[in-house]
C-alpha cells in the first residue's frame, strides 16, 4: 500500500471514529428523547461517508422517519434493521444520490457498511432500554396515582425512616415523623401497645411476610378525651422499595363502625332489660302507667296494682 492510499484510509477511518464518538455524546445527553437521538444520529452519518456530498441517510421506526434534508430514494443504498426487543421495528438506510465515478469503484467501503450495522445495533439498544424506562414511568404514575388518591391510609417504613406516605394517611391519621418507630410509638392505646410490638417483631424478623392487626391510637398524641382516639385496622407487609427491602402499611380508621357496635351493644342490653322488666312486672301484677324512652328504646313505667 502506498502512503497516499495509507492516508486515505486513515482519514475514512477517522471519519468513521469521529461518527461514533459523537453518536456516544448524543445519546448520553440529559433528558434527551428518542425522537431526538433519532434525528441526530441521522445528521451524523453523512459526514462520516467516504463522499458526504452525495450521501444522504433515513430512519423509518414503526410510523415515524427521521431523514436528512437531501434524502432521496436511491438504488445505490446500504440498509441495517433495527431491532427492538427481538422484532424487526424499523430500517436505517443510507443512500448516495448518483452512481459514483469509475475512480471509487465500490458503492459502499466494507468500514461504512460495518459503522452502519453498528449504529443500527446501538439504536437498536437505546430504543429498548428508552421504551423500557418510558413503560417503567407510565405504571409508576399509574400506581402513585392509585395510592395518592386511596382512601386507605399508606406509608412506607424504610430503615427507620418513613420514605412515603398518602395524603390519606397525613389526613386521618397525622404526619408521621420520618424518625418514626413503631416500637417507640406512646400514641397507641396502652392495652393495646404489646400486642402491636410483638406482631411488628413477626414482620422484622421475617416470620411472617404479611399480618393483619387492629389497635387503638391516638393521632395527636396522648390524651384522655375518648374523642381523639381512634380504632385501626392495619395491615403490614414486607416489601421491596427501591430495591430494598421495606415495610408497607396500609391503615384504615373504622372509628365509627366501632362507635356504632358500642352502641348496638348497649341497645340490645336495654332491649334485654325491658323484657326482663316486663317479665317481672307481670309476675308482681303491675301495669305500665306511661311510656318513655332511653336513646331509641322504648321503656315502660309501672306502678303496684
């Protein structure tokens, strides 16, 4: 080989290094679309050709094509597939736009065809892992906007610091501090705080991997009004969070379905006292004088006849 093919083809071949080193630049840009490394790519091929002048380049992927602004169908043309997740998705086509002289003989060097196929290759990578992180965004936005819009009170217990929790959970049952430890948590109802701890430990200690409780607490801290407490029904799983290992609660406040059993238990105990009443009213021969009433249950008073 003489020194001046030598140097021709040191200069093909530093077009071609020169190619790929901006296509990496590209493709590593913050925030860059798919649409946009597309159409870069596109601009980059013509300069790296033995004859840029005449060399024109397309991608087609699925409905979109991305071609320089001389592009034109040619019968002169290199082609490679672009390959996403195993199927054939679209083409990458570069083409000169006349026949070249008698002088460069080949179409295409052996060195673009292979810079072709390996651009073709890597876009068929980005596409993959770009589509991959796009779906990955779409179900986390499915799920965050699930758990945001819950009624089901939710926070997640990472080490020992809350890394997440739902509006639901900040509404009823309060912001819970990001040191929180349910060990150390004084808000729940003292009769309640062993049989919380010794489940929690289960959990821990990977007993168990999901356990249903319900206690007692209160949100604002410790109180004696009756009123601020409420009843909880919590059920704890141990899941992964960002790749490691976490610990989910889902709480519920039934409050008033407790307040509502109380008070059908104590209507069931009148209804039971005034039958017991009018049975004995009966024996001693009395008879109801006037009717009156104790919340919704009717009672009788009697006097000796």
């Amino acid at each position: 080989m003489n020194k001046s093919n030598s140097g021709d083809s040191i200069r093909k071949r530093a077009k071609e290094l020169d190619c790929l080193y901006a296509f990496s630049n590209l493709v590593v840009k913050n925030n860059i679309t798919v649409d946009e490394i597309l159409q870069g790519t596109i601009d980059l091929i013509p300069p790296a050709s033995q004859n840029p002048e005449i060399t024109s380049a397309r991608i087609t992927l699925e409905d979109q094509i991305y071609k320089t602004k001389n592009f034109e169908e040619s019968i002169w043309k290199q082609t490679s597939d672009i390959v996403v997740h195993d199927e054939p998705r679209g083409t990458l086509e570069v083409c000169y736009l006349e026949q070249l002289s008698e002088k460069d003989k080949k179409s295409f060097l052996n060195e673009e065809k292979e810079l072709i196929n390996v651009i073709a290759e890597r876009l068929s990578r980005i596409i993959e892992r770009k589509k991959t992180e796009e779906a990955l965004r779409k179900s986390e936005k499915r799920f965050r906007d699930l758990v945001e819009n819950s009624l089901t009170g939710i926070f997640i217990l990472q080490g020992s610091k809350i890394v997440y929790n739902n509006p639901e959970q900040k509404r009823h049952f309060s912001r819970l501090s990001r040191s929180f430890k349910l060990m150390d948590f004084k808000a729940i109802h003292p009769d309640d705080v062993e049989m919380v701890k010794q489940n929690y430990q289960k959990i821990v200690s990977g007993e168990v991997r999901t356990l249903d409780i319900s206690f007692r607490f209160y949100p604002l801290g410790k109180s004696d009004n009756k009123l601020d407490r409420k009843w909880v029904y919590c059920r704890i799983s141990l899941i992964e969070y960002s790749g490691k290992e976490a610990i989910l609660f889902n709480m519920m406040d039934f409050t008033r379905s407790k307040e509502m059993e109380r008070l059908l238990k104590i209507k069931d105990k009148m209804t039971s006292l005034g039958r017991v009443t009018a049975g004995i009213a009966h024996e001693i021969r009395v008879v109801p004088t006037k009717q009156c009433r104790f919340g919704n249950t009717a009672m009788f008073c009697f006097v000796n006849t």
